[in-house]
C-alpha cells in the first residue's frame, strides 16, 4: 500500500518482513518503537493531515523539537502526498514569519509553548490549519489522531516534490530548496551501499531534525538499510559515549568529534563502533589525525549541501584522507570548473565545484531566476564551494566564493546580519565575518562603524539582535571601528578584517 508513493515505499522497503524489530530506542528512557509503531504513527499522522485539508503538493510547515513523532511527522506528510518543510527551532517569530509567508503551508505545527506567539504570525500568512507537538511528542496533532488507521498512501512519482528546505541566499533572502522524492530515496540507497548499513547497524543520532544530515543522511538511510538508532535529544558528550558500546555508527558535525576528544572514557567506548562520519563543515586534519590515534578509527568525512544531499565521500573500505571530502558516490558526477568561464578545470586546479545526479534539487521555490543562476541548462549545480582534486583523485575542499558562515554546522550569510545591522540606530555600516573558533569551527564576528558622532556600544548591538535573529546567527563578539577597509574598487576586504580580529581578539571557546 506504499508503492504507489516513491519516497514511502522505498523508506518502508528497508524493514520489509522485519517489521516488528526495534526502529528506535529513546536515549532518555529506555522505551523502544518497532519499524511498524513507526509507519503506523506516520498513518495516523497522515490522516490528521488530511483531514486538516492537506492535498497532494501543498506544503506541511513544521517548527517542533526533536521527538520520533517529529520523524513520524515527516514520513507521514510523504504518506499525504504532501512536502515537508522543516524549520531550525532557534528561528525567531520574525524567521518563522519569511517561511510562511514564502512557503504558504496549508498546515503549520508549533510547540504549544509558541503558539500564542506563532499563531497570529501564521493566520496573517493565511494558513488554516495550526497544530501543535510538544518534545514529549504530545499536541494537537496527537490528539487528533485517529485509534486505528488504514491510510493508504496518496500516490505520488519521482519527481514529485517530497521536501523543502530552506538555505539562506546572498542577498540576505532565504531560498527554498525543492527537493524531490527522487533526490530523497536516490541519496539515501548510495549511502547505505557505499556505507556498507545493515539491519544490524545502530546509529547514535545526536543532530536535529529539522536538516539535510540528521534528517535525510540519518534517518533515511537508516530506514532504506533496515537499521536502528539511539535516539537524542541533543548533543551530549556523555551521552554518546556511554551509547557506544550499544552502537555501530555516529554522524556528527565537527563540533561534536571536537567536544568527544575531551572526554576521557572516549578510547575505550568508541573500541567496538564500525564507523564515524563527519560533514556540513570542514573537519580539521588535525581533528582527524587526533581521533584517529585516540580512537584507531579514521573519521570518514563527507562533502554534501541542502540542494543536492551528499556528492563525495571518503571511502568505506582505503585511506581517509585527512583533510580532503573523498571521492563523488556512485552515480553523482563533481567537477571543478572556472569561476569565469564555467570551463572544465584539469585535475589538481582550483576552481568551482558543481554538481550533477539524481540527488541534485529541482530549483528554488518560486526564485526562477535563482535557480537559472545556479543551475546549469545542463544539470549541472553551482555549489559556490572551490575545490580540487589531488592526485589520488580526492576532493579537496579550500574555500568558498559565496560569502558564507558555517558555526557548529549551521550556515549563516553574513549579509542576512549586515542588513539587520545596518538598520539600527548610530550604524553607518557594517562588516560580518566568520573568525576561527575552537568549539564551533567558525564563529560570527561583527565589525561597526557608528555614525559620526554617535556614540555606538558593542552591547546594544548584540541585545538589539536578541529577539530578531536565531541565537546562532548573533555576532558573538563586536567590534566598533572608525572605517571599513576597502580595495580600490570600494568593495569591503572582508580577508583583511579576518586577519585583523582573528589574531587580536580571539572569542572565548
Ligand atoms: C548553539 N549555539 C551556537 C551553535 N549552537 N552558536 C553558534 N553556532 C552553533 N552551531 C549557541 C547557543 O545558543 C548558546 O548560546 C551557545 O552558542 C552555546 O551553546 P551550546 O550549549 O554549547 O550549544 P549546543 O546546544 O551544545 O549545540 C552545539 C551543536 C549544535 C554543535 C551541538 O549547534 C548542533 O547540533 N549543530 C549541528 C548543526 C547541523 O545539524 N548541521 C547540519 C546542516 S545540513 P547562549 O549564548 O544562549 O548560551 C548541511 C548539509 C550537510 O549542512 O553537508 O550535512
Ligand atoms: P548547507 O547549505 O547547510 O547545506 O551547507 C552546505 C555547505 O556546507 C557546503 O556548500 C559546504 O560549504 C559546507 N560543507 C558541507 N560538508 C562539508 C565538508 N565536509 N567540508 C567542508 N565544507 C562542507
């Protein structure tokens, strides 16, 4: 009864004739939810949606904490024939507001503790429908699921859009990814091959839901392998420590590798694990090298991006290469071209890197020209990230030409905060860069320069972005000077200000 939907007969497919074996285990008490608990949460869920007026393609937005019926939430918008947009709990009602208002969602669902926030936000964006879910997996849209259900699952095909994700853009205007069921269940089969997942794979899933690694790199490979997780609330070193010997595999951003190395039981606990894996931001060599001899294992790092999944992996079986994204998976082609031009580059230049497959998107929500600026006639994707191959045929990833921040594994587009910025009272301009960061990778910096004679405090900077701005995106320190430097075509040396603030005032980790 799922084979008429893509994406939900190819997630369901994993667990085929083993349905009653453990999908999840919840890290905080111990309780278990088999594969069919799992689908059958989803039915119900479905049937809510349906009920609520959720039609094939209408989009189903979705900002709650991280609980299984979150993840049943998801799968059960794909029952719907519906598209799942999943928002990062830090957003703010002023996000949330752009989301809505871009995305027209036939339903949202909240946390109960926002909705007398969110509600008025998303009846004058017209949705109809507001439901609630809370971290217990209670709300609204449990209450009104019904007992039984026989929800057959609407039929949609490949191309059909499963999810929509949303990216921030260069002008400060969030783009949102269209991603189809294809791109979806193509993504998550070459994982699980290339990865080598079971039945018999335990993940510890420590990242949030609402993101292309723990929701679509996590949680659908495990279910196309038929695997099952420990499942987290968040990111807790401890934690995942003490989950190791009960588990096979962990996929983090760096941070998390970073934070691990900390804590004394690691060598010990990760002795029995299969595999690491880390992405969404670079992972230092040095970070590399360090868990490898903690540990003996060597972190299998991977390069991937909102619009096209994952494109390039270190490999399962051969050397991981510090430093370096691996090789383009099966079936994915990746190339380096000239920024100018858009001529291929021979092996061992810098140059763009772009992307084509089955996993790439299908173009940004309603942005036409957004999408014919980044996606060639040709299928190729411009990821805006520069790279090269080494001689080995490895992807080296060295920079990137869009102006962008990754903190602990979230992006941030400077000119997002600039803009904010800018607007507050005694600011004549300013400057947002990413500094280097011990914890977090990169961390956000502001550099400010007051109207003249204003006196401008770093202070009111940062309180004056509390209640506007997601808690990640805020400038960890600011920094108040008389001038932006310039080249001498009067645009910002933005490398300039990171040489300058880096070494002078490193943040606190
Ligand atoms: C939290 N803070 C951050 C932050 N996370 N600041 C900058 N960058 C971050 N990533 C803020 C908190 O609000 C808090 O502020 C302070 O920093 C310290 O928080 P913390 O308690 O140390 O943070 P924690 O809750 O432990 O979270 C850190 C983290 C989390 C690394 C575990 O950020 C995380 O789960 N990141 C993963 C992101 C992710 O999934 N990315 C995948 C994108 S998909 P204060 O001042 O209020 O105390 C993608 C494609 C691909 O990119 O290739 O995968
Ligand atoms: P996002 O838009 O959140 O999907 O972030 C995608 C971006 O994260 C990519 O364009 C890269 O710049 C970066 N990224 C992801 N994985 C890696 C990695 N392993 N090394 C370096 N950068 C990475």
């Amino acid at each position: 009864m799922y084979e008429q939907n893509y994406l939900a007969g190819h997630l369901r497919s994993g667990s085929a004739g083993r349905e009653n074996s453990r999908f999840a285990r919840l890290y905080d008490n111990g309780s278990e939810i088999s594969f069919a608990e799992f689908f059958h949460e989803a039915e119900r869920i479905a049937a809510v949606l349906q009920e609520a007026g959720v039609g094939p393609g209408d989009r189903v937005a979705v900002q709650a904490e991280k609980s299984i019926t979150a993840l049943a939430l998801y799968v059960g918008t794909i029952l719907a024939g519906a598209v799942f947009l999943p928002l990062n709990t830090a957003y703010t009602p002023a996000e949330i507001a752009y989301f809505l208002n871009d995305a027209t969602p036939a339903v949202f669902v909240c946390d109960p503790q926002r909705l007398e926030t969110l509600a008025p936000i998303a009846e004058k964006a017209g949705i109809a429908q507001i439901l609630t879910l809370d971290a217990d997996g209670q709300g609204t849209l449990t209450d009104r699921q019904p007992a039984q259900s026989s929800f057959t699952a609407v039929p949609r095909d490949a191309d059909d859009l499963a999810a929509i994700l949303y990216t921030s853009g260069t002008t400060g205007r969030s783009k949102g990814a269209m991603l189809t069921h294809r791109n979806l269940a193509s993504n998550a089969e070459v994982l699980r091959d290339y990865w080598q997942f079971t039945a018999d794979d335990v993940l510890i899933h420590a990242l949030p839901i609402f993101h292309v690694h723990g929701l679509f790199v996590a949680v659908n490979t495990l279910l196309i392998a038929g695997a099952s997780m420990i499942f987290m609330r968040g990111f807790d070193a401890q934690n995942i420590i003490s989950s190791m010997p009960n588990a096979t595999v962990l996929m983090g951003v760096p941070t998390f590798y970073v934070r691990l190395l900390g804590q004394n039981k690691l060598a010990d606990a990760a002795r029995s694990m299969r595999l690491f894996v880390s992405g969404s931001a670079p992972l230092l060599a040095a970070t590399h090298q360090q868990w490898q001899s903690v540990t003996g294992h060597a972190i299998l790092e991977r390069y991937g991006m909102t619009e096209t999944g994952m494109n390039t992996s270190n490999p399962y079986s051969g050397e991981r290469r510090a430093g370096t994204v691996g090789f383009p998976l099966p079936g994915t082609e990746v190339i380096i071209t000239d920024p100018q031009t858009g001529e291929w580059l021979p092996q061992g230049e810098t140059g763009s890197i772009e992307i084509r497959g089955p996993n790439v998107f299908k173009g940004y929500w309603q942005m036409p020209e957004k999408t014919a600026e980044e996606l060639r006639d040709n299928g190729f994707f411009i990821s805006g990230d520069l790279g090269f191959y080494d001689g080995a045929g490895y992807l080296n990833i060295v920079g990137r030409c869009k102006d962008l921040i990754i903190t602990g594994g979230y992006n941030v587009y400077p000119k997002e905060v600039e803009l904010l910025i800018d607007e507050l009272p005694g600011v004549n301009e300013s400057a947002v860069i990413g500094v280097p960061h011990p914890d977090f990778g990169e961390a956000v910096v502001a550099v400010v320069v007051p109207r003249s004679e204003t006196e401008l405090m770093a202070e009111d900077i940062i309180s004056a972005l509390g209640g506007v701005l997601a808690r990640y995106k805020q400038p960890k320190q600011v920094f108040i000077v008389d001038a932006l430097p310039r080249n001498t075509m009067g645009k910002v040396q933005k490398n300039v200000l990171r040489e300058q603030f880096s070494t002078v005032n490193r943040p606190p980790a």
